[in-house]
C-alpha cells in the first residue's frame, strides 16, 4: 500500500512545487543570515579593537608615569590583569587563570621586558616579531600552543620600547558560533515547517484538480450526464471545475443535437419503409404464381439490405463523433465466438472454408452485445464472402493487457495493398467487393466506442489478418 | 392456422400508410382490430372497450406512446403492449416496459415477427399450458428429453444445433418464423448477417427431414422466411 501511494507523492506536482518553494526559502533566510552573521562579526570586531585600542593606550599611560624601578613590572602587571578582567563577551564560568588576554611589554632591541598572561610569552613574543603590528590598527596574530588567534594592539613608548595588549578571540568566535548553532537549528525547524505547510497547501489544492481529472476521464464517450467536482472558491482550480462543466454542457448538446438527427433521420427512413415492406409483403402473399414473386422478394431483400445500411451508417457516424449510445452488459467472447463459428461452419464449409477456433476458455467482456454480435458477424461474413475456396480462418481469442484481443487470420490473396492503409474509412472497399464499404469501418466504430481498436494487415506468409482489442471492462 | 382467434387489439399508429397494411394483415391473422390515430382516441377506446392486446407507435402526433400506455396503466387497462419504433435509441422507460412484460419492436419489420410477437405477449397473459415432453408435427416427432427427433419412426442423425432449429420450427408449425427470429431464438443473436447462413442451415436440416419420397416439410418462402408444414 504504501509503495502504491509513496510514488504518486514523490511524484505529484504538490512535492516537486513544495520542494522548489522549500528550496527558494531556505536560500532567502541562508543569505539574510550570511549577511546578519557578518554584520554581528564586525560588530564584535569592532568593539573589541576599541577596547584594546582604549586599554593599551590605558596601560601605555600607566606604563609612561611609573617610575622605572622594581615595581614598575608589579604596577603595570597588575593594571593589566585588571583589564583582563572587563574583557568584552567573556563568559564568566570560566576558570580563574586568564589566559585570554596578555600584555607585553618589549624594549627597542626586541627583548620582552615585561610579561603578564598565561604560558611564558615567548611564542607570542616571536608571533609579535613575525606580524608587524603598527600602533593604532589592532591585527590578528596566530600563536604557538593555541588553537585561536589573539588580536593585539600595540603601542609604542616615549623610550622606544612597544606595548603589546592581545585579546584571544575565544569569546568572540564563541559567540558567532552560538549564534549559528542557534540560527541553523531555528532555519531547519522553519524550512521543515515551511515544507510542511506548502505541501499541505498545495496537495490540498492539487487534490481538488485531481478529482477533476479523475471526474473528467470517468465521463467517458456517450456517458455525458455527469459533471466534475466544483467548490465554492472562485479561485483558478474552481474557475477550472466551471469552465469544464461548461464545455461538458457544451458536448453535451451538441451529442444531444447528433442524436436528435440521427434519430429523425432514422425516424424518417424507417416509417416510410415500414411501409413499404408492408405493402410488399402483402402483395407477396396475395402471388400465386413463384416466378410473379422474384421481383417481390428481391425488393423486399433490397429493403432490408438498405435498413442495415442505415443502421450501420448511423452508427458508424454516431461513432466517429463518440456519441455512440452503448447498453453494456456481460458478454463471454469465447461462448459468441463459438454460436458464430456454429452458425457460419455450414456456410463455409458450403464454400469450401475451413474455420478454427484457438481460445482456451471464457472471456468477459462488458459491452454493447448488440454491437459485438454486430461486429463480429461482419467480420465473419467478410471472410465467407472475400475468401477464395480452400481457404482456412483461424480465430484466435486471448487477453492481453486487460484487454480481450480478437485475431482473424486467413491464408486467402490478403487485402489489396492499396486500400489497407485506408481500410477504416466510410465506403471504402476492395475493386471487387459487392459491398456497401461499410463494414470495417462499423467494425472500428464498435472497437472505438467500447474504447479499443482495430488493426489490419498482411501476413508475411501471406493472407489477411485483422485484429480487434476490446478492453474487458 | 391461428391459436387466438377473434382476439381483440388496439392499433395506435399515426401513419396511415403502417396503420393500414397492419390493420388489413391483423385482420388476416385472426383478430378483431380497432386503429386509432392519436393517443386520444385510442385513450378513449381502451378505456371504454376491452383488448386483449394493444399495438402503439411511439411518435404519436399528440403524445408520446410511452405516456399513453402508462396513463392506460393507471386508469387500469392491463392488456400486454406491443411497442413499435422508428427510433434508434431505446428510451429508458421503454426498457422498463418491456421488464414489466410488454415487448418492443422497431420498424421496419417483418409481419411474420409481428405476429410472433403478439401471440408469444398472449401467451405470457394466459396460464402456462404443461411443458411437452414430445412434439408432433404430422409423421415428425421430437422427444425434448432425450433430443432425438423421427420421421416415419426412422431416427434422423441431428447435430445438437439442428435439434435446436428443427424444434423451433415444430413450436412453430404451420407459421412462418423469419431468419432474424431464428437466428435471435435458435443463436441468440440480434444480428442482420449480409449472407445467407440461415439458409445453409435451413438446407441442411431440409436434407435430413425431407428424406426421398416423403412430403417436404420445411419451406422456405423468399423474402419472408420458413414455415414447416402441419398440414
């Protein structure tokens, strides 16, 4: 079950519509966030480098007024300590020792005077040396031993030496970093929720269309009565549903107007014709004499003949314009096959024909019987009248693909060449043909109105073949 | 040879050409025929009168035939109908009459399928006379049990096919059934074949009845249909 249904979503318009709109929605609220992270980096960028800039100009002052005796490095080393600790962004659960901030204090020689920090300050006096730090422009340096970069401020004394205040940019990054955790865990909730509600939306929606479509293909040829969904929306899918009922209404009665004429033209022919034959019959029964009865019979003959063609003419014009009126009821094609084979055998044999059945057991059909015991007399009686004696038919019944296909094979001269490709079209007939041309083309009304075809065609080792496919419901 | 004689019907038909012939061959058959034109009339006639059976066209000038005959329903005429038709397509309700017993036939017809068609409709209103086992028609004889049939009490070598046929013809002595009939009651087909199959068939079975010196029984009357002889 659900494989059945997991493929039609993964294929409907709702998932493909969702997926775009999900993936045009991710990428807005990415980029809005690319440029919200960037804005916040340089912010904090720009906050930190006013504190050192502020504190290292702080320490160069403390620096310049103390005396230069022993406890000059105990003074400055503690007023930087004291800046260490207003560090911006710092988190304050962290363990006593501060190894975020330094200072440094180097002379003109390049020698660390002076060293307040976690670690010995060597590796960050050799980071100083290698990146040259102008005074006034903090920059980022890597150091030996740590995984985060400190940034440094430098400022230069009175007497040549260089302070140096670096500030890891531990904090800093750990504050973006939270931010993005944050942002990505809130984005993939929305994305999911956005995905969510186009789809529920728009399968909501689509769903209303698919009920059109399944409403539509279910109003088949001739079954005109019924008409697709419709809501009360006035959006595109309701406007839809209107406008299709409206061509339906549309279809309707222009098959109405078809059976209208169809029907009084039939009207028309048939009551002067009853008529006549009446007449004819009467006038036949008051003969005495056989030979004054032959131009009676044969007209009633005549009449008959004509009444079928008219028959068959308006069906096979009822047909092509799909309006054919179908009674459908449960036929086993094996059983007719055979009363027909029954009845033709002796009139085949007469003729010298052979016919053969191949079918090996029932099969049901829902069809117009009318029309299938029609078509397949016409079939039939095709054979017994083009064949040549000594000739075999072979029928051939089997189903294929939830459809009944009915295969007439004979080893007779085969169709002339030049009509094949015309075969299904009115009045169309072989040179020697006593016919009225109508034949295949009722037999592929038949086939069309039930919903299947008709194929004829050569053999290759010569003979004709036609083949019908009916679907069995 | 006629079952129902003075049996008496209503013709409903507008044309006067149909209602003519019909009323001239009715009146042949063996029944007591009154025509009417128009639902009208012919309301005013079933009611006042009693039919055994009623023939109605359904293009009547004033009202559908359909209406007619179920107004005629209601007012309690209960007389089985035959329905005649020019139309191609069969309405509904005529479909739901023809559930309820009456009978349907379009034009053009032949008489001979009228014919049938009223006795087979007086036979439905008539209690069911005992199934034969055995059917004899002059020196024919059909045991409908054991499907064999004889002729003089000489066995004749029948397919099972041409039982069905011969029996058909046996109810149907002294009638004649058309090739439509036959080939609706003995195949089951409503088909108009544009060859002669039903004759081969006739043929056929005519061999093996009508053997040498005997009288033929089986007839084929051109344009009309067969008969067998009962006479």
């Amino acid at each position: 079950m659900s494989s059945r249904t997991a493929k039609p979503i993964l294929h409907s318009a709702a998932w493909r519509i969702s997926l775009w709109a999900t993936l045009a929605f991710a990428c807005g609220t990415m980029l809005v966030f690319v440029f919200l992270h960037r804005f916040v980096a340089d912010d904090i960028q720009r906050r930190s480098d006013a504190w050192l800039s502020g504190e290292v100009e702080v320490l160069g002052d403390v620096a310049a007024r103390t005396p230069k005796d022993a406890v000059y490095g105990r003074v400055v080393g503690e007023v930087a300590e004291l800046a260490g600790k207003e560090v911006p962004n710092r988190l304050l659960s962290e363990s006593s020792e501060n190894d975020s901030v330094f200072f440094l204090q180097a002379g003109s020689d390049g020698s660390a005077k002076l060293w307040v920090g976690a670690g010995s300050g060597e590796p960050n006096l050799r980071s100083i040396r290698a990146a040259s730090i102008l005074p006034g422009r903090p920059t980022d340096i890597k150091v030996q031993g740590f995984d985060i970069p400190f940034r440094v401020a430098s400022m230069r004394m009175e007497d040549g030496s260089l302070i140096y205040l670096g500030l890891s940019e531990r904090d800093e990054l750990r504050v973006l970093r939270n931010l993005r955790s944050r942002f990505i865990l809130l984005w993939m909730l929305l994305v999911l929720l956005g995905f969510g509600i186009v789809f529920y939306t728009t399968r909501r929606m689509l769903s209303h269309v698919r009920q059109i479509t399944e409403a539509a293909s279910r109003i088949g040829h001739s079954d005109l009565n019924a008409r697709v969904p419709t809501t009360q929306r006035s959006d595109e899918v309701g406007q839809l549903a209107l406008t299709l009922n409206h061509m339906l209404d549309r279809i309707e009665n222009s098959m109405h107007q078809l059976h209208t004429i169809t029907d009084s033209l039939a009207h028309d022919l048939r009551s002067p014709l009853t008529a006549i034959r009446g007449k004819l019959e009467m006038s036949l029964s008051a003969v005495a004499q056989p030979e004054q009865s032959e131009p009676i019979v044969s007209a009633i003959e005549e009449l008959d003949r004509l009444d079928d063609f008219l028959n068959k003419s308006l069906d096979v014009a009822e047909a092509k314009a799909d309006a054919l009126r179908l009674i459908r009821s449960e036929i086993d094609l094996d059983g007719l096959l055979r009363s027909m084979i029954d009845l033709y055998e002796p009139s085949m044999s007469e003729r010298g024909l052979q016919i053969a059945l191949r079918s090996a057991a029932p099969l049901k059909i829902f069809a117009d019987a009318s029309l299938i015991h029609r078509m397949i007399a016409n079939l039939f009686d095709n054979e017994l009248k083009h064949l040549p004696a000594a000739c075999t038919v072979t029928i051939k019944l089997q189903t294929e693909d939830s459809a009944a296909v009915l295969i007439l094979q004979d080893d007779g001269p085969g169709f002339d060449p030049q009509v094949l490709p015309h075969m299904f079209e009115r009045r169309v007939k072989g040179k020697d043909s006593q016919g009225h041309g109508l034949g295949l083309a009722f037999i592929d009304a038949v086939a069309r109105a039930h919903g299947g075809n008709v194929s004829a065609c050569n053999r290759i080792t010569g003979g004709a073949q036609v083949a019908v496919t009916l679907p069995l419901t | 040879m006629h079952y129902y004689p003075f049996m008496r019907l209503l013709l409903v038909e507008d044309e006067l050409d149909i209602r003519s012939f019909l009323k001239c061959s009715l009146e042949e058959a063996g029944y007591q025929v009154d025509a009417a034109a128009d639902g009208r009339t012919a309301e005013k006639l079933a009611i006042e009168g009693v039919y055994d059976i009623l023939i109605v066209d359904l293009g009547l000038p004033d009202q559908d035939g359909i209406s007619l005959i179920l107004k005629l329903r209601q007012r309690g005429v209960n007389a089985p109908v035959l329905i005649l038709s020019a139309r191609r397509s069969v309405d509904d309700r005529v479909r739901g009459l023809e559930q309820g017993g009456d009978d349907y036939l379009t034009k053009p017809f032949a008489l001979a399928e009228l014919l049938a068609r009223l006795r087979n409709l007086l036979k439905r209103n008539s209690p069911p006379d005992n199934q034969p086992t055995r059917l004899r028609v002059l020196d024919l004889e059909l045991d409908l049990l054991r499907r064999e049939a004889t002729r003089s009490g000489q066995l004749l070598q029948l397919t099972p096919q041409e039982f069905v046929l011969l029996e058909y013809l046996c109810r149907n002595a002294g009638r004649v059934v058309t090739r439509s009939m036959v080939l609706d009651k003995v195949w089951g087909m409503r088909i108009q074949p544009d060859t002669n199959v039903v004759d081969v068939h006739i043929y056929r079975l005519r061999g093996k009845v009508d053997g040498k010196g005997q009288q033929p029984l089986i007839r084929t009357l051109r344009g009309v249909g067969y008969v067998l002889k009962d006479r």
